[in-house]
C-alpha cells in the first residue's frame, strides 16, 4: 500500500501538504486464463482516497488505437457507480484514470501528459474537476537523454518499471529512493512465491497471445483487401503481371482469382 500511495503521490505531482495519507484498494484483479479475455474491461487497480476519490490504474502493453475511447469507458463506469439511484449528483466522486503504457499513443513529446475539462479559449477556467485523465508512455520516458532522477520522484518510478533496467541502475534508485527500495523487496519476496510466478506467467502468455491475435487479424485483413482489389482490377481487364505488382499477391493466386470469377 505505501509503494502505491508514493507512485500516486509521484504521478498526481502532490507536496507533502497535500500527499495521500489514506488510501483504500477496492479492487485488485488477479489476470488469470478466466478473465484475461474479459470484454466488461481488466482493472488493474482501483482505489480510493478518504475524500471519495477514485484512482484506476491501468497497464497497457498491446496498442489497440482505442485507448482514447477505451479510458473514457472505464472513467465513465467508476463515476456513474459512485452513486445509487435517486441520490443526488452532488455526491459523484472524483475519478482519476491513470494509464501506464509500453507505446506512444499521445501525438505529444512529452512523456507524461494530463488531461481535465477546461474551456477551449480560456484554458485557466475548469469546468470541474472531477475527470482527470493521465497517460504515461515508457517508450518516451525511455528516449529521454538527462534524466532528472534526483528531484523528479515520478522518473525515479518510471525507472524501476522499467523492464530492462540494469542492476547498477537499481541500486542507485534504491540508494536514492526509500520508497523504491522497499518496492524491491516486496518484488524479491514475491519473485519467490510460486503461485505470484504462475500468475505471472499466464499474464505473460496471455498477453503474447492477445498480441498475436491482433497481427493476425490486420494482417488478415491487409490479405483480403488486396484480393479485393485484385478482383476489381481483374473486372477491368488490367494484366495479371500488372496486378501482381499493384497488389503484391502472387502470379498463382491472381490466377486463383481470376479463375473464381468466370
């Protein structure tokens, strides 16, 4: 919990004035082979502050181009089940989302990027401040070249994500960080749990699975697309040679189509 509390504390820029004290895990799936493919959405975690307010943290590691719409949809369930019915609106709560991605998504340099709602001219003026949106890219924090890792405690984090960090380079976070340092020793502690290992290893496979899946598909698609193309092309008497290279399918599947539609 207090390795949490830091990296929510580090992400959402808090002071010690303002640093989360109390903080409540609602929900913490475990990714299993039953719920990997679970279309009601995966929450890594969810939490909540002693104000009410509710922290979703999701790791995402395949870029599907929805994580836009996809973060919206889980902000938009955690917020309208923040109250019951016939309670008033005044009682929805805060809902942070805080995704942690291994790709770019965000058409901006900057590797950390936050999102509320605010006036298109007068920028200053927030309608409310009950979405906030984050997105953390690993290769963008990755390519930056000075790293201020002694003042910046959300670098620090990112670092120790990091899945190819060296060992030098742990044990200076872990001299400079004390939150970091004890961070390790829970992932020592749990790297030797075999039911934590299997977890993480259907996770793992789950994941490479997914991934495929999803090659599969647009490369699926990529195929039939030139196949339609091939057809139309056919239709209007080009070639099979100047098909092959405005397509890229072979002399023989040319010929395959060609065949099929007399």
């Amino acid at each position: 919990m207090d390795n949490l509390k830091s990296f929510l504390n580090a992400v959402l820029n808090k002071d010690k004035t303002q640093e989360l004290v109390e903080l409540e895990i609602i929900n913490e799936k475990e990714l299993t082979t039953d719920n990997i493919q679970d279309k009601k959405g995966i929450i890594d975690v969810l939490a909540k502050t002693s104000d009410g307010t509710n922290i979703n943290i999701e790791v995402q590691l395949t870029n599907q181009d929805n994580m836009d719409k996809r973060t919206l949809f889980y902000w938009s369930r955690i917020y309208s089940r923040s109250i019951v019915k016939g309670e008033d609106y005044s009682n929805l709560n805060k809902v942070i989302t805080i995704n942690i991605l291994d790709f770019n998504y965000i058409e901006l340099e900057k590797y950390h990027t936050t999102f509320t709602l605010r006036e298109n001219d007068n920028t200053e003026y927030k309608l409310t401040d009950i979405l906030e949106l984050h997105f953390i890219e690993m290769p963008k924090f990755k390519k930056i070249e000075n790293k201020n890792l002694e003042e910046d405690k959300l670098q620090r984090w990112m670092m120790f994500l990091r899945n190819d960090i060296s060992q030098e380079e742990l044990e200076v976070l872990i001299n400079m960080d004390k939150d970091i340092k004890k961070a390790e020793e829970k992932l020592e502690y749990l790297s030797s749990d075999p039911v934590t290992q299997e977890l993480y290893f259907e996770r793992e496979r789950a994941l490479h699975e997914k991934a495929n899946l999803i090659n599969t598909g647009i490369k699926q698609g990529i195929k039939q697309e030139k196949i339609e193309m091939a057809r139309k092309l056919l239709q209007n008497n080009f070639s099979v040679q100047m098909i092959v290279e405005l397509t890229e399918l072979t002399e023989e599947e040319i010929i395959e189509i060609k065949l099929e539609l007399h």
